[in-house]
C-alpha cells in the first residue's frame, strides 16, 4: 500500500465515527431493549412477591387451624403430635422452628412458630436469591371463671306444649355440659325462676334491710330507680312486696270465693316451702343441687321478665360479694365461692346472664303499703276452725263485730270471760218447724283470741273473699251494695305497674348489664310477640338472641353453653 493510500484510508475512520455519531437511526430499538429488560425484572419482582404471599398465607392458615386443634379441651392428644401432624398433612412439618403449649383444667394454650423461604424467580438478578418469611400462630381454648344466672320463666302458660318438661331438660344439660368442661370451684351459678314476681328467698333477703317483710314469702317490689343500675348493694333498703293475691276482685269473684288457704299458684309472691323450685338459688357449684332444682320446678302465675332479669343482673354484680362472703361462712355455699361477683373486667372472669320467656310482661299488681305488713282489724279464735273464727274490729265504736252471729261486742270471738247470747229455737211444731224461740246466752271459757296481721290474713283467707266476707257484711247494706263495697275495698289494697313500664324497665336493667361487660343471651321460648322483641332487644347482639320452639330450646342451650367455653385465636 503506498502512502498515499494509507493517509486516505486513515482519515476516512473519524469521518466514519462522526457519521455513526451523528445518524438517529435505530435508537428507538435500543431504548425498547431496555425498557424491556426493566418491565422484566419489575415483573418478575411482582410474581416474585405473589409467590411469596401465597406460600406465607398457606403457612399461616395451616399453622392457625393446627393450634385450634391441638388446644381444643376435647383433644386427647398432646399438642406437639397433633400441631405436627396437620402441618405434616400439608407437607409443611419441616418448617416448624419451635412449639410452646401449656394446659390445665379448665384451659390449654399453643404458640407454634414456623420459618420458610421461597427461591426467587428473577429477583435473583438483583442478588436476592429467596424470600424468607416467619409465621406464628397461638391459640388458647379457657373456660375461666364463671359467674351465671339462669333466669328462668314459670309462668302459668309454661304448663301447655310440654313447655316445662322441654325447658327441664335443656337446662339439665346445659348446667352439666358447663360443669364438666370446668375446673372444680370455677364455676358460680344463681337459678333465678320467675312469675308475677320472684321469691327471693330468706337467705337472701335476710342481707338486706327490707320494709314491710313478712314470714310467708321473700320477694320485694323494686322502684324505677333499681333498673337503672346492675348494682344492688347488701344492706339496701328494699320495700317488700307483701303477701297474697291481688288479683280477686271482679270479674275473678266467681272464682276466688274459697275460705280455703291459696295454693301456692295463687300467691302473687311464690310460697316456696317444700317447693325449692320457687325460690332463688344464690352463688351455686354443685351442678347435682342445680338439676335437683330445676326438676323441682313448678309453672304457675303471671309473668314479670324484668323482675327476673332484675334479680339474675344482680347475682352477678359485685354489689352482693359481702353476701356471698357470708354464706360462704356460714356454710350456706361452697367456701371457693367466698370472692363471688367478682368486679366488672376481671380478666379472669366471665358474667353471663341468660334470660328465658315463653311470653311477655304482664300487668304487675302489688299490695298498697297499707296493707302489706302490720297490724289488721282482723282477729280469729285459734280455738274455731270454722268459717265463723273471724271478728273485725271497728275503732270508731270500739266494738268488734262477729262472724258468726253478725252482731257487735265489746271483746273478739274467743275472748276469756265474753259473753255471747244467740237466739235458738225454744220448741218444734209436730212437722219440724220452730213453734217458738228464747235467747241463750254463754260466756266463754279460756283466751283465744289472738289479732292477725294483714299477711297472716291473706295467707289464710283469698283478698276479695276477706273484704266480701268480713268487712263488708260488718258495714251492712243490700247483697249489692256489699259487693260493691267489697270490689272497691279490694282495689283500695292494691296498686299496679303497666305492660309498658315493665317493658322499659327490662330493657334498662339489659342495657346496664351489657354497658358493664355483662354477656346476656336470650331465649323466646314459643313467646309472644311482645316478649320476642323484647328479648331480642335485651341479647348483647343478635346472634346472642334465640327464638325456638318445642325441643329446638336445647339446641339454643347448646349453643350458649359453646360459647361459653368458646375457643379463641390470640394471635
């Protein structure tokens, strides 16, 4: 090559170079093939991180659903074999780092933590060759302490369908299944059966300061003022409610005209007296003594939810803990239950209250204050048992007047020394009749008139036959104008709460409960409409609200009771 041809050829190369320089064509294919190969690696990033998720998410679903097994109180394996053998199942035992459990009685806990690590797929690029995740999964299933009252309606409508055998059985089970999935000395349970009021019982009226109380049955009339509060301090004043039957004047006087004493279906407050069943039962832990009750149960009365869910709130308030304190001492209840109603919020403790109607509130009568306690106009001779033993006493003549010769004198029938005089029959025609009458008079022999109080009268004599019988042929007048008296007398010893009253003031006895941390259920049992509404309103939620009918009752105490004992996921 001669040197001319070497100088052209040489500087034909920075042309060349300044050409390739300044030419634009084919750098759009250049700048695709880099965009290209960054949309693939924030893709590859994306599936990366899905892969990760979904073995993550996988890990976790089967590390939850093996700690809910293994901490079931049913489970009769240890809670290592069966954590590993669901894991194992999912081809997933070898990423378990470490399992912690520990159980007793009444509760079994598990904490599983588990490792793993997915390959990347392209992240790899970037140096990342896997993803690495950690998984933890606890659970516990703790039947803690419980503090429940069963409220229970005996109402007389409870009789019809086999109502009351259905409800004894579900509440059997129910108090049972409790019981045995419960550590011993755990578990606290007040039976509260209601009618047209609650029978409190001696044992628990005796901690507070009751006016108007009487011998013959425990139940008190509580004012606006108690539904607004799930507290009911020992050592309150409460107002008994007396004793009878308010119910006996017309259109009932057909029917309530017996001298006979009432059975205990027809006192207004329950007699319990060889009928446990009536009663409350306070702070129980003996499920055997529980069944024994319910079995004793009887149905009877009218219906008063709101008295019932009254007494159940408060069994489980710690406003009666001295009570429990003292029966506890005293021998009356289990010595474990001594510390019972615990406070709202113990994290140890559980307060449920389940309430159970098959209708609704009805009219509440009460006896006036006149006559619920102290001393009647009324006295007897305890020596008469007849119909006759009866004298009232009428303070503006100071002369008391006789039943059995519906005449007036200055002492009571039955009074040492009083002498009586009664007109009898001298001598008889030959066919039978009275030819001639003379009067014979007798002084009585020995002290046996003894005054009643007003309880004492209505327990031995219906309301309406007492005014109808003794004071209104005392006052005399026509057979009609004596009714009249009677039907109006009658009404004067009593007073009434509405439907409607009672009704607000169950749901502000439910809605103070569930303010304070109280569960409440509720069970419509073939109830009225009235009472489903109310119920439903009354439930801590919804689903905490039951309405069955017939043998479905014990599907709605299984439900409760599982609930109970419910299993719970902590992490």
């Amino acid at each position: 090559m001669s040197a001319l041809e070497s100088r052209r050829k040489t500087g034909r190369l920075p042309i060349a170079l300044a050409r390739f320089a300044a030419a634009s064509e084919g750098s759009l294919a250049v700048f695709s093939l880099f965009l290209f190969v960054g949309l693939l690696l924030v893709g590859g990033v994306g599936i990366d991180l899905m892969r990760y998720e979904q073995e993550r998410v996988r890990l976790q679903a089967a590390t939850d659903r093996a700690v809910l097994a293994a901490t079931s109180l049913r489970q009769t394996q240890d809670v290592e074999t069966v954590i590993r053998d669901y894991l194992a199942r999912e081809n997933l035992e070898h990423l378990i780092h470490s399992i912690e459990s520990d159980e007793g009685v009444n509760f079994r806990e598990a904490r599983v933590t588990t490792r793993g690590a997915v390959p990347t797929i392209l992240m790899h690029m970037v140096g990342l060759d896997a993803l690495g995740f950690q998984v933890i999964s606890a659970a516990e299933e703790r039947v803690p302490n419980l503090e429940i009252s069963l409220v229970i309606d005996l109402s007389g409508s409870m009789n019809s369908y086999n109502r009351l055998n259905n409800l004894k059985d579900a509440a059997e089970e129910f108090i049972r299944t409790v019981f045995n999935a419960s550590e011993e000395g755990s578990v606290s349970m007040s039976l509260v059966p209601y009618t047209g009021q609650v029978n409190a019982g001696a044992a628990i009226l005796d901690h507070y300061d009751v006016e108007h109380r009487q011998e013959f049955s425990h139940c008190v009339d509580f004012d606006a003022s108690h539904y607004t509060t799930t507290a009911l301090p020992t050592g309150a004043t409460l107002t008994g409610a007396g004793h009878g039957f308010p119910w006996e004047a017309p259109p009932y006087t057909s029917y309530y005209q017996s001298n006979d004493p009432l059975s205990a279906g027809f006192y207004d407050c329950p007699i319990a007296p060889g009928n446990a069943g009536l009663e409350v039962t306070p702070f129980s832990g003996d499920p055997d003594e529980l069944v024994t009750r319910v079995n004793a149960m009887q149905a009877l009365g009218a219906t008063s939810i709101d008295i019932g869910m009254r007494w159940g709130v408060a069994l489980v308030d710690p406003s009666v803990q001295p009570m429990a304190a003292a029966m506890a001492a005293a021998g009356e209840i289990d010595s474990r239950l001594s510390d019972r109603p615990a406070e709202h919020g113990s994290p140890d403790t559980m307060k449920i209250v389940v309430l159970m109607t098959d209708g609704e509130n009805f009219q509440e009568r009460r006896l006036t204050d006149d006559v619920r306690s102290g001393p009647s106009p009324v006295w007897i001779n305890t020596e008469d048992d007849s119909l006759d033993t009866f004298s009232l006493y009428d303070e503006s003549s100071d002369l008391y007047w006789h039943r059995r010769d519906g005449d007036w004198y200055e002492a009571p029938w039955g009074t040492d020394g009083l002498e009586t005089c009664e007109r009898v029959c001298a001598s008889r025609t030959w066919w039978g009749g009275c030819q001639s009458y003379e009067t014979q008079c007798s002084t009585y022999d020995g002290d046996h008139a003894r005054r009643l109080d007003w309880p004492e009268l209505f327990h031995r004599t219906q309301m309406y036959w007492a005014a109808r019988q003794i004071f209104a042929p005392a006052r005399g007048g026509s057979s009609s104008q004596q009714s009249n008296y009677a039907h109006s007398l009658t009404l004067n010893w009593q007073d009434s709460v509405s439907t409607g009253t009672k009704d607000q003031r169950l749901q502000q006895i439910c809605a103070s409960a569930r303010d304070t941390g109280i569960t409440v259920f509720s069970i419509a049992f073939e109830a009225d409409p009235g009472g489903i509404s109310g119920l439903r309103q009354c439930a801590t939620t919804p689903a905490h609200f039951f309405d069955v009918e017939g043998v479905e009752i014990a599907d709605a105490f299984r439900s409760i009771a599982s609930h109970i004992r419910q299993l719970r996921l902590v992490e």
